[in-house]
C-alpha cells in the first residue's frame, strides 16, 4: 500500500521536478558550462535544488497535518506552490541569460511535454512501493531541459492551486481541528 502522499498527483510531478531538477543543476548550472560559456553557479544551484526540494517536501509536510490542521495543510501546499514559482523564475533566468528560448504554452514541444508529464504522473506508472516504473529523462540540450522542467513546474502550481482551493473549501464548510474538538467537548458536557 503506497504513502498517503504518494496518491497525490501534485506529489508525483514534484518529486519529478526535484529529480530533474538536481539532473539539470548538475549538468547546465555546474558541471558542463564551458558549453555556454560561464563558470559554474554554486548559488543558483543550490537555489533551484532547494526550490525543487522545498516544493516536494512541503507537499509531505502539509498532507501529514491534514487531521490536526487544516489551516496548517494549506499553509504549507502554499509553500509548496510558491516553492515551485520560485524555481519558474530561476529556469526563465536561465533561459533568458544564456539567449535561450522561453517557449509559450501553445508550442508544439509544450504539449508534447504535457503528455509526457501525463505519462509519468499517472496512477498506472508507480509500483507498490510508490516507484515510477518509467523513470523521466531530462532532455539533452539546455533549452530543451529547461522548456520541460517549466512546463512540469507549471503543471504542478496549476494542480497545487485547485488542491489549495479545494482544501480551503473544506475548510470553510466543516471547520478546523481545533474547532471541531471545541464541538465535541461541549457536547460532552451537555449530556
């Protein structure tokens, strides 16, 4: 039986973002830049590697507080969205310094990208213990990689934005924790 986490459509695309995205840090941020023509970028490395991260893990952190707090799981999905926003504009940093292309959202090789984000995110693509059966690759030239990372990322803060809408809803018309435990214990004392 797979983690509570690990049923959420939002997780699988960030724990594909985090993964490509030390994939990319390591390949086009430090390690073969003499490609384009710059020294490596401990920085904005580890930046991106944290967004990437922080995205993943907050994802994690807020589904696990959903029985003591709701207000706390929507805190913390937010985080988790602004994470990923965050590493949004360091892949359009990326592209727009090294003269790459930013490709719009009715781009061919976008849609292509989405169906592959598809493919990977899908319930049928994890094994039992939550493993992706067909593992992503990061394509082999910066603008390519980079063009895929945001399209990814872009489906994640899309999807993270309805689960925020939606737990808020919830949140609205059966109240928090805290509010709910107040409930009990006057009823406790009446009877």
């Amino acid at each position: 039986m797979l983690i509570k986490h690990k049923y959420l459509l939002t997780y699988r695309y960030s724990e594909i973002i985090h993964d490509l995205t030390i994939e990319f840090t390591r390949k086009y941020v430090l390690g073969y830049l003499s490609n384009l023509n710059q020294k490596p970028d401990y920085r904005t490395s580890d930046q991106m590697n944290q967004a990437a991260r922080s995205g993943k893990q907050n994802i994690v952190e807020g589904v696990g507080q959903e029985k003591t707090s709701k207000k706390g799981e929507i805190k913390l999905l937010g985080v988790a969205n602004a994470s990923l926003e965050e590493l949004i504009t360091d892949l359009e940093d990326f592209l727009r310094q090294h003269n790459l292309e930013i490709w719009l959202k009715n781009d061919k090789s976008i849609a292509d990208f989405r169906k592959i984000g598809f493919r990977l995110t899908a319930f049928s693509n994890l094994s039992d213990p939550g493993e992706l059966k067909e593992k992503p690759i990061l394509p082999k030239n910066p603008e390519n990689a980079a063009n895929f990372l945001l399209t990814l990322c872009h489906q994640a803060t899309f999807l993270l934005s309805r689960q925020i809408a939606k737990m808020e809803e919830i949140f609205i018309r059966e109240g928090g924790y805290s509010e709910n435990l107040f409930k009990k214990r006057l009823n406790s004392k009446i009877k």
